[in-house]
C-alpha cells in the first residue's frame, strides 16, 4: 500500500556521531510529505535508511507496519522509485531509458506515460522522437530534459512510494514550471516523500517535515506551520 513510518529511528555513519536523532513520522497510503532543512541536517540519509542502503542503528522503519529489516532488500527496493537531482540517463535511446525498469514496456504505454509526466512534447521534438539516441550520461539532452525523462521512467514501473531527492535544483523557472505539473501527476494516488530546498514546489505536499542538525524541529500541513512563525515560517520568507 505504501504507508511508511519511522519509530524513534537513530543513525550514524561512523561511531556515536548520530545524523538522525530519534526520528518518528509517518506517511499514510497516497499521501505527500516534504522534508526541508539546511544542508546536512539529514534529509538524504532519512532516504538512504528508508531504501535499506544503510541499516539503522536503533529504532524501526516500517512499510506497511512490516519492518524493513524483514523485508527481502529487492522486494523493498521494488516498491521504491528515486528521481535525484542528477539524473543519470544510459547509451540508447529515450524508450530504453523509459522503461529501464519494466523491459516488458510497449511504446504506446510508453508514451502514455511521457504524456502524462510532460516529456511527451520535447521527445516528439526530437529527429528521431522515441528511437532518439541517447548518449552515454545524456550529454546531448539539457538538464530539464533528463529531468522530465527521469519522471516518465519512475512512473513507467509503478511505485507504490516515489522519493523526489531535489528534483528540481537545477532547472530554470520556465522548466520547473514544466516539472511542477509533471510532479502532480507524479505523486497522485502514490506515497510521496520530496526533499526540497525550493519551497515553492511544496504547495500541494500534504505535510511537511523540517529537520535541524538530525532533529524533528517542527511537522506538521504548510499552513500550520506558517501560523507557527517559526523554523519553516523563517525559511519559507527568505525565500
């Protein structure tokens, strides 16, 4: 179903130096949640734990109120789809790199889901449409480009919990215009869990998780938090 919980969960990547500090929250089945704070205060690494790419210290992670510690590491990664800020995009072409998850993917779905994501338009723009060659690390596409790609493959094997680590760092306004809508139909009916430092692409998360030095600071809908005037209410007018 994808509902995920973490119960006074404690990291560390060398000794007693701990990055996450007993961390609780929970995300029910198709709902969205943001985690913002300052850069190493533990927002990657609240992912890294979830994929099982590091096992915790203490405390347990939950997936549908099943440890992730019992869970085959494949099975769990499965249910998981990252799109990351650096998007790596392979040698091929745009379909190959769509369906980089699910082989058995025709290129009607294909372009189904493209449509769906907003990468339909600039691939249809290109020579060779969905045959495109793509070169090695898609040093021929833009940034925005690889970025819509990395959405239509996400979605091409269908999550149940889709992780957003800074997916749109590196764009401009006029594509992140773009990405925004695509982010949309991204997360609908699915378990979300962004890392944003661009709080404009928060406004339709339905709670919100700010993290300070490897501690829960606040947690809560965006508009209780703005009420608060606090942590989040400060970073939210700086920018």
């Amino acid at each position: 179903r994808g509902e995920v919980e973490f119960e006074n969960v404690w990291f560390a990547y060398k000794g007693d130096d701990y990055v996450l500090k007993n961390i609780s929250f929970s995300v029910r089945e198709g709902e969205s949640l943001a985690i913002v704070g300052a850069t190493g205060s533990g927002k990657s690494t609240i992912v890294n734990a979830l994929c099982r790419f590091y096992d915790i210290r203490k405390g347990e992670i939950r997936i549908d109120g099943i440890p992730i510690q019992k869970m085959d590491k494949y099975e769990l990664r499965r249910q998981i789809a990252q799109v990351q800020q650096d998007v790596f995009l392979f040698s091929g072409n745009i379909l190959d790199n769509i369906r980089l998850g699910n082989p058995d993917l025709g290129q009607e779905e294909a372009e189904s889901i493209a449509q769906t994501v907003n990468s339909h338009h600039f691939i249809n723009s290109l020579p060779l449409k969905y045959g495109h060659d793509v070169r090695e690390s898609g040093s021929n596409l833009s940034l925005g480009q690889k970025q819509l790609l990395s959405f239509a493959r996400a979605l091409a094997v269908d999550p149940r919990i889709l992780v957003l680590d800074e997916a749109t760092a590196s764009v401009d306004t006029e594509t992140e215009a773009h990405i925004q809508k695509a982010l949309q139909e991204l997360i609908l009916g699915r378990t979300s869990i962004i890392i944003a430092h661009r709080l404009s692409t928060l406004k339709h998360v339905d709670k919100i998780l700010v993290l300070k030095a490897g501690e829960i600071v606040e947690y809560g809908s965006q508009k209780d938090l703005l009420k608060k005037k606090g942590v989040y209410h400060k970073l939210y007018n700086l920018q």
